[in-house]
C-alpha cells in the first residue's frame, strides 16, 4: 500500500497564478484533510472532508477551495497563488472522523509562491 | 492560552539517555492524544497514541498521560542519534472534534 499520496512534490507560482494539489489515499479511510505548515506556525488546518461528500473549513481557509473527488481523492485548489501561501501542504487521511482515529500524513508538497 | 503547548527546543540528550518530551493542553474534555516524530523536509509519521490515563509502552517508547493535570508526555529511552528530529503532540478536542497540533519540540541527540 501506497498510503497517501501528494502530487506534486515542488512547484513554484507567480502570484495570480492558479494550480490544484492532489492528493489520493488506498486505505479506504473516510476522513481526508489539508493542512499547511510554516516554520513556527505548526501544522494549520485548512479543509478537512469527514466522509466522502463532506467538505468544511479549517482554521486557515481563506484564498482555498477543495473537492472530495471520490472516497480516495481529495484535491486543494489556489484559485488566484499570493505570496502569503508559500508553504509546505500536507493531505492526511483518517479512518474515521473525531476520536480515536489517527491521521496519515503523505509527503507534502513544497509550493513558493513569487 | 494556546490549545497545545510544547516547548520547541532543541532538547539536547546524550546518546542512550532518556529524552523527555512534554506537552499541555486547554480542553479538559480530550480524549485522544498522538505523538508525531517529524525530520527535517518530511512528513509526520505517527509514532504513539494514547487515550487513558497512565503509561502505554512501544518498544524504545513510552507516552504517559494525565487528564487531571493536562498534560501528555513522551519518554525516549536509549535515544540514538536518528531520533533526532521534531517531535509534534496532537491533542483531539471535544465537542467539535478538532485535531490540533502544538508547535513541536526539536530533539537533538549528541553521539
């Protein structure tokens, strides 16, 4: 098993510029998450997906957009890159949503935005 | 008040000692507590969970829990220089359900 799954691993955007992060996972979980991570700041929380057709905001959701594409796929979409959204994106799945279950991080993607 | 607080280091320990690693949090109705080793440009990768009082045990690893006084800790016996790295603790709140992070502690184990 693959686990999650990140494409891609880099990408550079000028400002304006839009792209879509994707993210898959073959556990057959229910729960599917986006997260960003900037030195000092920890993991944020930006969407997260409870089941398959659930989509609601994090913490951070502001200039984001998600789809939960099926139950293995969950994509984060930059509508319009700003410099303030270089970071480093992480997805992470979840059996279930809420206690006990524990999340899997993928291997994140690294996105500047110039 | 921050919901997870760690203290971000570095915790320097010499090679096979033990590290200890701490963290507190605001909501007293938690259930579920994790223990997240990060290095340097990866992802987090799940090394414990814990959700009742006391200790729970994994090889080299042990978490200790204690809901009275709001806090959760990780114990690395026989550290290796590859345990360096940035531990995260991850609290699930109650209520909303919320998976929150603290910052992280960085570990540096000296040979």
């Amino acid at each position: 098993n693959a686990g999650v799954t990140q494409t891609p691993k880099f990408q550079v955007l000028k400002t304006g510029q839009s792209m879509t992060l994707q993210c898959a996972q073959d556990m057959n979980h229910n729960s599917m998450y986006w997260y960003r991570q900037d030195p000092g700041m920890g993991l944020r929380l930006i969407y997260y997906s409870a089941s398959e057709g659930t989509t609601d905001k994090g913490e951070v959701p502001n200039g984001y957009n998600v789809s939960r594409l099926n139950k293995r796929e969950f994509s984060l979409r930059l509508e319009s890159a700003a410099p303030s959204q270089t970071s480093v994106y992480f997805c992470a799945s979840s059996e279930g949503w809420g206690p006990p279950y524990e999340q899997y991080f993928g291997p994140g993607t690294r996105l500047t935005v110039t | 008040q921050k919901e997870v607080e760690q203290n971000s280091g570095p915790l320097s320990v010499p090679e096979g000692a033990i590290a200890s690693l701490n963290c507190t949090y605001s909501d007293r109705g938690s259930q579920s507590f994790f223990w997240y080793r990060q290095y340097s440009g990866k992802s987090p990768e799940l090394i414990m969970s814990i959700y009742s009082n006391g200790d729970k045990e994994d090889g080299r690893f042990t978490a200790q829990l204690n809901k009275a006084s709001q806090y959760v800790s990780l114990l690395i016996r026989d550290s290796q220089p590859s345990d360096s790295a940035t531990y995260l603790c991850a609290v699930i709140t109650s209520g909303t359900y919320k998976y929150i992070f603290g910052t992280g502690t960085r570990l540096k184990v000296l040979a």
